[in-house]
C-alpha cells in the first residue's frame, strides 16, 4: 500500500513595494500647493482693498479733531489736541442739526414705506401666479436700468404739480418710487427660496393671506429685509441729486445739502475742520448700522444661493 504524498501550490509572492520619497517640508505639492497660493493671494487682495477702504475713513475722523493750520501744514500727523470745537460749531453754526433732522425723517419714512411696499410687491409675484406676472417683475426690473437724471425735469413737473415740491413728505415718496425697483427684484428672489409648506399649514389652520404674510412670511424674511434695507438706507442717506432739484428750502435741506451749504458758507475763507466734522457725521450712523446689521446683511445675501 503505497501513500501519494500531495504538495500544496506555493503561496504568491508580493510585489515589491516601491517607496516614494515625501515632498521636500514647506514646498506644497499637486492641487493643495495651488489652494495655498490662490489663498494667499485672494487674502493678500482683501487685505489690500481694506487698507484702501479704512485709511481715507479714518484719516477723516482724525482730521475732524485738528484746527485749519495742522490742517494743511501737518495732515498726516495726528492731532495735537482734540478741538472738540469742530464738532460744535458744525453742529450749531452750520444748522446741521436741522440737517440732520430732516434726513432722520425723509429716510426713516421713505425706508418704512419702501421695504413694506416693496416687501408686499415681492411676495405676490413670488408666490402667485397670475397673467402678468412676468410681466409685472420685468417692469420693476427695468426700472433698475432707467438713469434717474433722465427723469429729473419731468419728476419736477409732476411734483410741483401735485404740491409736493420743498415738502419733506413729496421727498419721501420720490424716495419711495425711487428704490421701490430694485427692493422688489432683491426680495422677490429671497421669498422663493423660503419653503412653501409653512405657508400651506397655515392656510389650511384657516389663515387669510395678509395674516400669513405679517405674520409668518414676513419674519422669516427678515435677514432680507435687513440686507436691503441698509443698501436702501445708504443710497438715500447719501442722495444729493433728488434733493437739490425737489427741496429748496432752506429750512427744509437734508444732509446732503448741508454738507454743500457749509463748504462754500464761508466763500474764500473755507472752515475746513468744521467740514471734516460734519462730514464724520454723516458718516457715522452709515457705519453705525452696517456694524449693528452686518450678520444679517451676509445671511441675506447667501440666501439665496443656499436652499
């Protein structure tokens, strides 16, 4: 009896392992060397533009505290004594708090009544279809595109006309119609990216549609009403075209125009600190509620592009 003897198959051998040398420490390779580079340069960039921003802004509110000679014989120097006076004489002497009062009142109105109608405007073609509708949002898109120059003889007309000319309130409706364009193509597209079924529970627990706007729509738009409302606020802070040509009272001159008034108040003889001073006040509530409203300003304007 003779016993066969079976040999099992011979294990594979591995492939050798070839070891490739890491990349030499602080020299980036492949894609995440190029991230690096257009990081550094997009930040570079960045800073670069907010040096150019912040330097003139805040070489103006340092030259708000210096008097007329440092003023010219020294201006990048900082001040040697804080002349509080400026301010003062600004204040006072040049009617700027008139000035500001009336632009307090023309904004604050012509903002309510802007983001309400606009608001309302830009919930019914975003949420309605009715015949017209396109028709309706490209009328208001167009109106973005139309040069407010070209209008400025006619509107004058049509507000002398209606007796609304040297009135703050004619000022706050011209405002109004101004910036209703623009505020309706912003919160149309932001209301379209706000979920539907919330406003369909509601209809169905019975409430009417003015009540489920007010009450439901309109607080979940807010990070859009604030991000246009402050791009409203800065364009008719800083308007100075529709005021010269529709308010010239003196007793009714907004801010803008005070600033003019008071640069060429004195003829020859220029009181150059007192228009530093009065320029940092303009400047100031602008900067004011963009720092307050900045969260919410980025979350309006990111909205849109992240359902």
């Amino acid at each position: 009896m003779s016993i066969e003897k079976t040999t099992e198959p011979a294990a594979p051998v591995p492939a050798p392992v070839t070891k490739t040398d890491p990349p030499p420490p602080g020299r980036p390779s492949g894609r995440k060397g190029e991230g690096q580079i257009l990081n550094a340069f997009s930040h570079g960039i960045l800073a670069l533009w907010a040096v150019m921003v912040v330097l003139p802004l805040l070489w103006a509110v340092m030259t708000s505290f210096k008097d007329d000679a440092s003023i010219f014989g020294s201006p990048w120097s900082l001040p040697d004594a804080l002349h509080l006076d400026n301010w003062a004489r600004a204040w006072t002497e040049a009617d700027m708090s008139d000035y500001f009062l009336n632009t307090v009142l023309v904004v604050g109105g012509s903002l309510v009544g802007t983001l309400v109608l606009g608001s309302m405007a830009a919930y019914v073609l975003a949420r309605f279809d009715f015949p017209g509708n396109r028709f309706v949002y490209y009328l208001f898109v167009g109106g973005m595109s139309f040069p407010i120059m070209l209008a400025l003889v006619p509107l004058f007309y049509v507000v002398d006309t209606m007796g609304l000319l040297n009135t703050l309130h004619g000022l706050i409706l011209v405002y109004i119609a101004y910036s209703l364009p623009f505020t309706v193509f912003f919160l149309t597209a932001f209301f379209r990216t706000l979920p539907t079924e919330i406003a369909e529970a509601a209809f169905v627990d019975g409430a009417s549609h003015s009540r489920t706007f007010f009450r439901i729509m309109l607080p979940m738009a807010r990070p859009g009403l604030v991000s246009v409302g402050i791009f409203n606020f800065l364009g008719q802070w800083n308007q100075y075209m529709l005021p010269t040509v529709l308010n010239t009272d003196p007793d009714r001159r907004v801010l803008t125009q005070g600033l003019v008034q008071l640069a060429v108040s004195q003829g020859y003889k220029g009181d150059w600190s007192g228009l530093f001073a009065g320029l940092v006040m303009a400047m100031l509530p602008v900067l004011a509620a963009y720092v307050v409203f900045q969260r919410q300003v980025v979350q309006g304007l990111t909205a849109g592009a992240l359902k």
